[in-house]
C-alpha cells in the first residue's frame, strides 16, 4: 500500500513542463535558494576572536581580505564607520583588539 | 498519499497546492537553485593589490568571481562581455547590501505596496502588472557605481571589483508613471522611493532605501520590470521584480521592490544623503584629501567602452588579420562612434558598430587589427555618445570609487 514516491527524475521532469505554462501565464511561483557556505575565515592574529565576534554578525571574512591594505586610520576608520554609521553593536573597548587584527591581516606599512 | 510524503520533505510548513509541490520537488530534483560549494577552490588573480578571487557557482548563476559571501557579491568575468551585446541571467553580476535578504520569494503572494503621497494606495501583485498595465521593454545597461573600484589610485576601501560590475540585459515589465498614476500623485511630491524586500541584521544599520526626484521617476523608460532576457529575474538578482533606471547607475535599481512611496521632500535617508554621492562639478573628481568638497547623489552613467576579445597580456598570431571586438555603453544618449587604437593612443581607426540595441544597451563593436611577428601592441578603445561625452584619458579620483571611466589599454604580444 506504501507506494513509492515519485522518482526524482520523474518529479524534476514533471516540474519542468509544469513550469512552462505557469511562466507563460504570468504567475512567478515560489523560488528558494541555498546559498553556498562561506569559506572565507578569519584567518589566525593577534585579537582574531574580538574581531570575528564582532564582524560575522554582519558580514564574511572576505571584506576584509578584499581591501587594498589600508593604514592604522583608515581600519580605524572603517571600525568607526560600522559602529557610527551601521550600528554595528562593537562594545568601544573592543575597537582597539579590533583595528589591530584588521592591521595585522591586511595593513599597510606607515 | 505520495504527494503529501514529498511536499514535507520539500517544504514543511507549506499548505502547498500540486504546482507548489512540484516546484519544490524540482528543487530537490536538481533544478539549478542549488549552488554548488566554492570548495573546488577555483581562482582568479584581478590586476590589483589582494586581488585574488574563488570562483564561486551560486543558485541561478553559471561560475562566477566571488568578490564577498555575505552579503554576496559575484562579479561577471569579462570574456562574458564578448559572447554577445545582451548579458545571459546565469552570468550576470550581484550585489547585496544587507545580509538579511530573503533566500526564498513566494512570487504569487509578493505585493508592492505603493502609498505616501497618493490618492489611492495600492497593493499590486505580480499578475497585477501583467494583466493591468501595459508591458514595455528595455534594454539596459546595469552597472554599479564603483564597478571598477579596484583600480582606484590611490585605492579605495570597498567593494573590490574589477570591470565586471555590469551587465546589459532586455528588461520587461511596466512603466513606473503608470503605477503613480493608477495611485494618482498628490500636489506637494517632491521624490519618489523605493524599498526592497532586503532588510538589515541589525536593527540599526539603515534599510536599503533609494529615491528619484518625481520627473525622473516618470520617465517614459523608467520600469519595475518583472522579466530579464525574457525569463523572471534570478533571486539574486532581485527575483521577482526590481526597478530598471536606463542610464543611471545599479544603486537605484532596487532588488525584491516591496515598496513605491511618493514623499514630500527630498529624501535623507542614509543611502540617499550619505552613501552614494560624487563629488558636485563637472567631473564628478577631487583630489585625494581635500576636504569640504560639495557632493550630490549619483546619477547617470559615464561613457565606457572595453575590449573583449582580447585580455590584458594575450598572445596573438602573427601574419593574419584579426578583428579585435567589444562593447561600449553611456548614460543613455547612445554610442555615437567608437575609436580603435593599436599603437596606445597615438593613432586612431574608427571601429564598425554592431546592432544597435537602443541607447541604453551595450553596443558591439569591431575593429581590424594586422599584428606583426615579435611586436608587443597596446590596444586601446574610446567611445563617444551621441551629445559628444567621452571617456577619460586621465582616470578620475573620488573617495567612493564611483564613475570610473577612463580609456583603458590591453597590452598583447605577437609570435
């Protein structure tokens, strides 16, 4: 009495005509995708756990390795600007530990 | 009996009728809404300081240049630029602004909520501008602001991309004067804005928020469009409407539209008064450091153009003629001519332009090019649009990294 299921060739067919007619009639459907897992890491350093608790909350690791290196004022800069201006909930204390590992990981010389 | 079984493997909470059930199953099936993991660990290398890239395949979307993971950011390799004028789906470039952005659209319940300063607010379904409105076409260039920011000098923080922020694609849907007119403006409407269905993880970092003066936004070519290349838009790229601006810049294409509002004023919110903004003079321009410098909101598109055929440290064959190819675009006056140079600039041809996809859309081009054994060649390329604007032989400087535009070169070798 338990039949089986539709086969998963037989449901991704039968999705595929039935999707044609629902497109040409206008009606969008429902899309949902799973995005790939990031693989960007908050590489190793010198305040990595303040930064990476800090920072993931909003963004991957990859906006900091995709930077140009920047000076000690500019990192500081943009630590501000994620607090000031994203509202980025970085305790003040926390600044300090966390321009210092965007400068060891991506810092230009002064 | 089997249905059920399926449909809650597939999608738990939903009451689902036979046609949801299906896509659901197609999902599973292995429809291409899965994006395959970037564990391959395919890269790129762009043309600036940390400009190593993964190669990443996301839902929808072909391979494609990882610039971030979350928000995601996928930049359109350049060789894409040369199979044609129109930019397919799957390669077409994404940028997010806000990590809370929906992973999964019920198209069918999606409303856009048009109200502030309206007679008659409304609330408009998908169908409801298929079936209500008159559908229009354009083709379009969408090209971020800072596309090309990576190649800022001085460098600029941000988001590093290289040419690839850009796409042109035949753009569907309904003129947005006919939503505010359907809603009837008020007297009084200053700016008309726009939100999408993407919303910030932190209650206090500002919602993605975009504004157009009202003459703008009832522009005969300004569209929510609802299909892209003839297909619906893929989810990343704002699935299942967003606003098209020919000839302006990405950042006011909002993604997922929810909301249309007509305001009083001109907008303050921080993606209008803060972010976004060049530098208010001619060349939109100002020198690293210098301060006080009066700024207002991005607009229109500058006039590029780009090689396509050829990238930069290529080897060519010596003794026979090639045809060098590529595109050129501006902010909407269209491509009066594009100029080909084999020698860096010091002499120009003038390149045959191919079809002509309306002023808002990349233009092909083509040029011949005899390279001769043993010699190395710089190739260079310059568009002028129809009320004369060209590209820039000195690159522009802003904090942003918006606009850039200048004439760029394509060493290759001859053997």
């Amino acid at each position: 009495m338990e039949k089986p299921i539709l086969r998963p060739w037989l449901a991704g067919l039968i999705a595929l005509v039935v999707s044609l007619p629902a497109a040409a009639a206008g009606t969008p459907g429902t899309v949902t995708v799973k995005l790939p897992d990031e693989t960007a890491r908050f590489k190793p350093g010198p305040g990595v756990e303040t930064a990476a608790r800090n920072c993931t909350l909003c963004h991957s690791a990859d906006y900091i390795y995709m930077q140009p290196p920047l000076s000690r004022a500019q990192w500081q800069g943009e630590v501000t600007k994620m607090r000031k201006v994203y509202g980025a909930p970085i305790e003040e204390r926390d600044t300090d530990a966390i321009v210092g590992y965007l400068l060891s990981q991506n810092g230009k010389p002064e | 009996m089997t249905r059920e079984k399926t449909s809650q493997q597939a999608e738990p909470s939903s009451a689902g009728g036979r046609r949801r059930f299906l896509q659901a199953a197609g999902a599973l099936g292995g429809l291409a809404l899965l994006g395959r993991s970037a564990a391959a660990e395919k890269s790129v290398e762009l043309p600036m300081a940390n400009g190593g890239r993964q190669l990443a395949t996301y839902p929808q979307k072909r391979e494609l240049i990882l610039m971030t993971a979350r928000p995601v950011q996928l930049e359109t390799p350049m060789e894409v630029f040369n199979t044609g004028a129109f930019t397919p789906n799957d390669a077409f470039f994404v940028r997010w602004h806000l990590s809370g952005m929906p992973l999964s659209i019920d198209g069918d319940a999606f409303r856009i909520k048009v109200g502030g300063l309206v007679r008659q607010p409304l609330e408009l379904s998908i169908a409801d501008l298929r079936n209500n409105f008159e559908a229009v076409e354009v083709a379009a260039v969408c090209q971020c602001s800072g596309n090309s920011r990576g190649f800022f000098n001085p460098r600029v923080a941000g988001g590093e991309w290289g040419n690839g922020a850009m796409g042109n694609a035949l753009w569907r849907g309904v003129r947005l004067r006919d939503i505010l007119d359907k809603a009837g403006v008020s007297p009084g409407a200053v700016q008309v804005r726009f939100n999408g269905a993407d919303n910030p993880v932190v209650p206090a970092t500002p919602d993605f928020i975009k504004a157009l003066d009202l003459d703008v936004a009832r522009r005969d070519e300004v569209i929510v469009a609802y299909a892209m290349n003839g297909e619906a838009l893929p989810l990343l790229n704002g699935f299942p409407v967003r606003l098209v601006v020919p000839g302006w810049y990405a950042t006011y294409w909002v993604k997922m539209l929810d909301s249309i509002e007509v305001i009083d004023r001109e907008d303050d919110n921080f993606w209008m008064k803060t972010a976004y903004r060049i530098p208010k003079n001619d060349c939109a321009c100002m020198q690293p450091g210098e301060q006080g410098v009066k700024t207002v909101p991005i607009n229109r598109l500058t006039v590029r153009s780009f090689i396509t055929s050829l990238a930069d440290g290529a080897r060519v064959r010596a003794g026979r003629p090639l045809e060098v190819k590529g595109i050129a675009f501006d902010g909407g006056y269209g491509i009066a001519r594009v100029l080909f140079s084999s020698d860096g600039g010091g002499t120009w041809s003038q390149a045959e332009l191919g079809k002509d996809h309306g002023k808002y859309a990349f233009r092909e081009w083509r040029a011949p090019f005899a390279p001769k054994a043993g010699r190395s060649y710089r190739l260079t390329c310059l568009a002028v649009n129809n009320i004369g604007e060209s590209q820039r032989f000195e690159p522009r400087w802003n904090p942003a990294g918006y606009m850039r535009n200048v004439v760029e070169t394509v060493r290759v070798t001859a053997a």
